[in-house]
C-alpha cells in the first residue's frame, strides 16, 4: 500500500479510503469487521463513515459497528484514521431542533459527543461538515472546533461537498483565528463527474486541503458495468436506465481498458491517483474479493497518451477535444469556459 499525507498535514494515510456506508443496511455486523480487518491486512489505514450512516434516524448505526469493531482492542483503533462527519438530521426526538440539519455550536458539541460513544474511541481524527451551512457564521463553527480540539477530541477539520468559495472562506476565517482549519474535501468526483475541477480542486490546491472523492465509480458505471450485464449479474438498483443512456462511452470505455490490460475500476482509480491534490478516493467494496482487488490501482502507472485517451472518451468541464487533455489544470475556471 502507498501512503500520503492527509492533506497539508504531516498525518500520513492510505492511498485507498475505506467506506463504510454500507455498513448495517447492506453488510451486517460481522461482515463489515471482517472487511475491516482485511483492509488492515492489505495496509488500508484510511476509513470514513457519517453519523447519518446506518440511515436510521438518529441512530449512527454505522459509527456503532465501526465502535464494537475498535472495541476488540488488537491495535484496531490505534492504527486506524477514523474520518466522519456532522450536519445531518440526528434529531431522536422531533421536537430537539438543535440536532437537525446544521453546523451551529451546540450541534457540532452535541453530535461530536454522540459519534466518540457509538465510535467508543475519545477523539476523532478528522471531523467533517458533511455540507455547507450557509446560516452559520464561520467564527461560531471554528471556535466549536477549536474547543474540541482543545480538549482532544477531535485533530483535523475537514468539509464535504463545499462549493470553492465556502473553502476560502472558511480558511481565510480560521487564518485571522490562528487555526488550522480544513484541511480536506470530500467532493463527488469521477471521470463522469468532473465539475469539482473548475473552482473547488483549484481552492484545494490554493489552500493545501487533500481532495477525497466519494463515489468514484459512478455508483458502478465505471467499474465494468457493461461486462457486468454480459455475465448475468444485475446493475445496481437504478442504474439500468443510465447505463443505456451512457452505453457507447461505456462501450469505449471498457474497451479501453481491455486494451491497457486492466478492470475498468482500477483504471478509474488509477487516474485519479495520478492527481496529487487527490488524497485517497473512497472505496465501498461489496466483498472481501472487491477490496483485495482494489489495490491494484495504486500500481497502476498511466502514461501521458492513456490520460488523454481517457479524456477523450470522459471529456472535463472544458469539453470534448481531438487529443484529449492530460492535465487537469486546463479544465479550471475561467480557461474551461473563457479564455
């Protein structure tokens, strides 16, 4: 396993982020520690999870299965970069307002004690706001953090699904604070969603935050979807209809892998892997099978001609080219749509 640093941090990761929101409505109990213990064995240090996940209301199923799985002992918690997150409705009982959708002070202490219990660990090491609140003025949310900090429950602040503007802000904020401030983004990214290259990849690479990008195979399209369907297995559940709709780039897509020699979703990972402000895209493996084999994209070395070719089939915000584009750089704001 090859390992970065967690930003501009001196924190150092995996290069493969293990996801865990399958965890509990998809893989039970027993499952997800096996899976967790093979990510270990296969050097994958690097787990993210919400306290929305488990998608039962209030509840932080998810966090919960990870808390019994640290609670094993084993070095499983020591060795683990354990990222979730804060925003989402967690409100048990209707009427207690400060537990729905929202980063204010109170909800940022309340929701951080209640994600270290079902986690059964005394801190976290980056604590994200899984979106943006637009209602709440950044010195109320950097001091929550910084109390946190303080008392050790918390080491790094990081955001999810932030526009580029929200990243700025938020650090020019925590600079004149004298705090770190956010030091990741989890951003939807994928050959087929690139729009994060325009303004929020340039203000990751401005600001020094490592970019982990959540659902970098299109919810499947990008790992072999079309050669999936040749075999009898199903797509995943609404995907059909889009995989008709994209079929000839999955097409040419598929193709083009064959001729690198490589599964399509070693190849889609391997291309983001090549980026430097990419830290650690995240993998949800289905099987213990799905997470062995992802290893082999941080193998993979693509050369300038099969970046572009890539690009020619899963064109950036700048559009379809005749040679295609190797360079992400060429697809920021104003040049993609400008001059």
């Amino acid at each position: 396993m090859q390992y970065t640093s967690l930003g501009r941090t001196g924190l150092q990761v995996s290069r493969l982020c293990l996801g865990t929101m399958n965890y509990g409505p998809h893989a039970p109990e027993a499952d997800a520690h096996k899976q967790m213990d093979k990510a270990h064995e296969l050097g994958i240090n690097f787990f993210d999870t919400a306290d929305v996940y488990g998608w039962k209301k209030g509840e932080g199923l998810t966090e919960k299965i990870i808390g019994t799985w640290f609670a094993q002992g084993g070095g499983r918690r020591e060795r683990t970069i354990i990222a979730t997150k804060v925003y989402g409705d967690m409100d048990l009982d209707a009427g207690d307002l400060t537990m729905k959708r929202g980063i204010s002070a109170v909800k940022i202490r309340r929701a951080c004690e209640a994600s270290l219990k079902r986690l059964q660990t005394d801190y976290i090491d980056l604590y994200q706001m899984h979106h943006i609140s637009r209602d709440t003025p950044w010195d109320e949310t950097w001091e929550a953090y910084e109390t946190l900090v303080r008392q050790g429950k918390v080491i790094y602040a990081g955001s999810s699904n932030f526009a580029g503007w929200n990243i700025a802000q938020a650090n020019e904020t925590a600079k004149k604070r004298n705090y770190l401030g956010l030091v990741t983004e989890q951003s939807k990214y994928s050959l087929m969603s690139r729009t994060i290259e325009l303004e929020v990849m340039p203000a990751c690479e401005a600001y020094g935050l490592g970019v982990i990008p959540w659902s970098p195979l299109e919810s499947g399209l990008l790992g072999g979807a079309l050669e999936k369907l040749k075999e009898g297995r199903r797509a995943q559940e609404g995907n059909q209809k889009r995989i008709e709709k994209e079929r000839p780039r999955l097409e040419a897509w598929e193709a083009l892998c064959r001729e690198f020699g490589e599964k399509p979703a070693d190849v889609a990972l391997a291309w983001m892997l090549h980026n430097p402000v990419i830290t650690a895209p995240i993998i949800g493996p289905r099987t213990i099978e799905q997470l062995i084999g992802s290893v082999r994209a941080t193998e993979i070395k693509l050369s300038d001609d099969q970046l572009k070719a890539i690009d020619k089939i899963f064109p950036g915000p700048k559009g379809p080219s005749d040679e295609g584009v190797s360079d992400w750089h060429q697809q920021r704001a104003p040049e993609a749509y400008a001059w």
